[in-house]
C-alpha cells in the first residue's frame, strides 16, 4: 500500500467519524 493511499484512507476514515460525531451531536440536541 502507497503512502498517499494509506493517508487518503486515513482522511476518509476521519471524515466518516467527524460527520458521524455531528449528527450524532445534532439528533441529541434536537431530539
């Protein structure tokens, strides 16, 4: 595996975790 794959993975992963941590954040919020 390439450098820049391994990063790109690691992007995508932070990215699904962030939106996931906002939605979550936003459904607790407003219910």
């Amino acid at each position: 595996m390439s450098i820049t794959k391994a990063s790109d993975l690691a992007a995508g992963q932070i990215a699904m975790v962030g939106m996931a941590r906002y939605v979550y954040q936003h459904d607790s919020i407003c219910p």
